[in-house]
C-alpha cells in the first residue's frame, strides 16, 4: 500500500509539473514588414518590442527585407512558417502574394494576423487603424480647404497593388467628386515605390508639365518629404504644397518652412502592437468581437466587419493629423522627435 501511495503521490507530482510546463508555453510571433531602416518601422518595433515586455509568455520579434519587394516578403514569411512559429503578423507589399503563404500558414495551425490589407485573403484577422475610405476622405477636405476648393491636384502611392494606399486615393477621389467639383487631378496616380528620391524626381516632373499644379498628396511616408523636396527647390513654397501621410519626425522641417501644409498618420508602434494582441487574443482561443480593446489609443474599442473573403477586418479609430499648431508637441524636451 505504501509503494502504491509513494507512485501515486510521485505521478501526481510529474503530472502537475506537466500541466504546469503546458502552462507556461511561451508563443512565438514575428512581425514581418515591408521593409526594415526606414522610420516607420523603427517605429513599430518598438510597439512589438513593449508587447514583449508586457506578455512574459510571448518571444516577439519583428523583421523585414532591405527593399519593399513582394516577392522578398514572401519569401521571409515562408521562413517563418518552416520555423513553425505560432503566428505571423505581415504589413504586406501585395497582399495578393501572401495568398499562398498564408494558406500554407494555417494549414500548419499558424495563426497570421496581417495590418493594412483589408482585401487580405486566408488570415484570421487584419488590423485597420481606421477605416481607410474616411481616412482618405479625411485628408482630402484639409487639403481641399488650403486649395480653396479649386485647382489641380495629384495622388501618388507607393505601389499600385498596396491596398491602403489605393484605398486612401479611392476615398480623396470620392470626396473631391462629392464636395469639390473644381479639383481635378493632373494625372493618374504616381506610384513611387516606397521611394523619396523617386517622389522627389516625379514631382519635378509634373511641376514641369503641370505648371498650374497646388497640391500632392502622398500614401507612402516617402511621397510628402520628396514632394516638398520639389516644391523647396523650385521656389514654389506658397504656391504649391504636399499633404498625405508622414511623420513629424520627417517632414517636420518641411512643415516649419510651409513646403508641407498638413500631415496624417497613425502610430505604427501602436498598430503594431495592436497586430500582436489580435495574434496573442487567437492562440490563447479569446473572443475578438465589436468593442474588444487591443491595449493601445485608437484600438480600445474595436469594431469588425468581414472583406469580400469572409476575412474579419479589426477597425480602430487612431488617426492624428500634424501642421504647424501642434508639431512642437511631437518633440521631446531634447529636441529629439517622439516619432
């Protein structure tokens, strides 16, 4: 009786150490962005890296290419899946390519959570700062408005097959045809490719052949400085302006000179972060559903709605707009930029 009890007091200590090791299961997520060197993504991970901070039981860490190439991107993806990491989270370069990866990801009972792909096909869950046809919608009355409601204008995105950018351009298009029937584009939009030289070059270009050109606005991060880069160099500060998405930290010099009129953004850190707790939420089986709070400004009462492939799409509501009034509060006490 006594060997039996010692076994049985023993199987009972092995058990409960079991259940404590499944317990304390560590998730592995990876970020996989567009690309890495670049501001907005030095920005993000630093969202990841405070997710890490805050869930001891998740190893987090994000990576990307040198250059925004989708073909680049899926390769990394598919490193991570031969990894079997628990999720993945993508900022893709075309979602259309990550359609197989993704497909190959849950096969494997990889969660993937995807930001700024709302036409994603395949994942669990994509991540919206915003609803981007208001977004758009958005930046096109601030900018309408310095135009005085009238003139020539023109849209770049970073690639032609980044669906926020296309979708931000879809919403300015909309509202200009709504509200600002005296605002016409000079052309088709520019694709720069994530590229300020690129922008820069392009945007002499359409000065050159659009004499009569107020305003660019741009979708990628690199569009607005390589605007104003023109618009400085060619003497036009006054007389034309770049609007769009950026950040203070880099078109704030272009803000103080009136090169730049107005920027819009969210906070990649807390996108990202946002991301990783839509992935953190799936693996531990929690519900995500309409007012659920990811932890961070913006995205702390969620709303949700399926694309056209029955993939739920996380909205926040985590915009800011930046011109001269509050750029000084986009600084720290140093002198240093917040973001």
């Amino acid at each position: 009786m006594k060997k039996f009890l010692s076994f049985f007091v023993a199987f009972l200590l092995i058990a409960t150490m079991f259940v404590a090791a499944q317990g304390a299961k560590k998730y592995t997520i990876v970020m996989v962005v567009k690309l890495e060197g670049v501001a907005w993504f030095d920005n993000m991970r630093l969202g990841i890296q405070a997710f890490g901070k805050d869930h001891p039981d998740v190893n987090i860490s994000q990576t990307g290419g040198a250059s925004a190439d989708p073909a680049l991107q899926v390769q990394i993806v598919n490193d991570q899946i031969a990894r079997g990491v628990d999720a993945v989270l993508a900022v893709p370069n075309d979602p259309n390519s990550l359609a197989s990866s993704i497909k190959r990801a849950r096969q494997n009972n990889i969660v993937v959570v995807t930001h700024e792909a709302a036409n994603i096909q395949g994942a669990n869950f994509d991540v919206e700062a915003f609803h981007n046809d208001q977004y758009g919608m958005h930046m096109m009355d601030y900018m309408a408005k310095w135009m005085g409601e009238k003139g020539l204008w023109q849209p770049f995105v970073g690639h032609l097959t980044s669906t926020s950018h296309n979708e931000w351009v879809d919403g300015e298009e909309a509202q200009a045809k709504a509200k600002y029937p005296e605002l016409k584009e000079a052309t088709s939009r520019i694709e720069e490719q994530e590229n300020q030289q690129i922008s820069y070059q392009k945007t002499l270009e359409l000065l050159k052949a659009y004499p009569t050109l107020k305003a660019v606005m741009g979708s990628a991060m690199s569009t607005v400085p390589g605007a104003a880069q023109a618009i400085t160099e060619k003497g036009l500060i006054g007389k034309v302006a770049a609007f769009g998405t950026c950040l203070p930290s880099v078109a704030g010099e272009y803000i103080m000179s009136g090169a730049v009129q107005k920027i819009s953004f969210w906070v990649p850190a807390d996108a990202g972060y946002a991301t990783a707790m839509a992935a953190y939420k799936t693996l531990r089986g929690e519900q995500i559903k309409d007012g659920t709070d990811l932890g961070r400004p913006g995205y702390e009462s969620v709303t949700i709605q399926k694309n056209q492939y029955g993939v739920p799409i996380i909205y926040g509501k985590a915009w800011i707009d930046v011109d001269k009034s509050n750029l000084g509060q986009w600084k720290n006490p140093d002198g240093t930029w917040k973001l």
